[in-house]
C-alpha cells in the first residue's frame, strides 16, 4: 500500500522541523562539510550532532562519505539547498508582513 503523496511531504517537512537539522543544512547549502567543522558551527554536543545526521541520513536529504577517519556530510540533492532559500524567503516576506501590520496598528492607535 503506497502513502498518499500529502502524507508523504508531511513526514518530509516534520524530519525537517528541527533547529539542528536546519542550521546544519543552511550550513550544507555552501557545499560539504566534515562533522568537525559541522560541530564548531554548531556549538553542540557530538552525540546530539550524530542523532541529527541520522535523522535526515535515514531521511535521504543528506549524504555522508568517508575520507579516512573524516566523515563528510552533503545535501542529497540541489533541491534541498533551494528549498532552504525559499524557506528564507517566505519567511522573510512574512515577517516583512507582519512589520507593516505592526506599523499600521501603532498608527492607528496613535492617530
């Protein structure tokens, strides 16, 4: 029995809703990186770092190869990198929306 597509981008977009996961794909947005570098940016514990990957590892959203004793992460596809700059961009016409909404209530009251 296959899930229904609408399904699907829901368990999609919950593997997505974490801060870690995301912070460590905008981070990938810029190309791959090692868990070390991974972990300065982040300023986490290893373990909950290595719980993270897993999750999006299982999801598919991520790659990691190994280079020696270096494990490297990347995005599994250009697709998630757009998809965090139209996060971006939403988000950022949403709190521009809100702003104005702000501004026109203290006019309001002020007027």
């Amino acid at each position: 029995m296959t899930v229904p597509l609408y399904q699907a981008k829901a368990e999609f977009f919950r593997t997505l809703g974490h801060p870690v996961r995301i912070r460590v794909l905008e981070l990938l947005r810029r190309g791959p990186l090692p868990v070390r570098d991974l972990l300065v940016e982040l300023d986490i514990e290893a373990s909950n770092l290595s719980q993270q990957l897993a999750v999006l590892r299982r999801a598919g959203i991520v790659n990691a190869t190994r280079d020696g004793a270096t494990v490297v992460y990347a995005l599994s596809t250009p697709d998630v990198a757009d998809l965090m700059v139209a996060a971006r961009r939403i988000l950022a016409d949403l709190l521009a929306g809100q702003g104005e909404l702000v501004a026109e209530l203290r006019a309001e009251t002020h007027g």
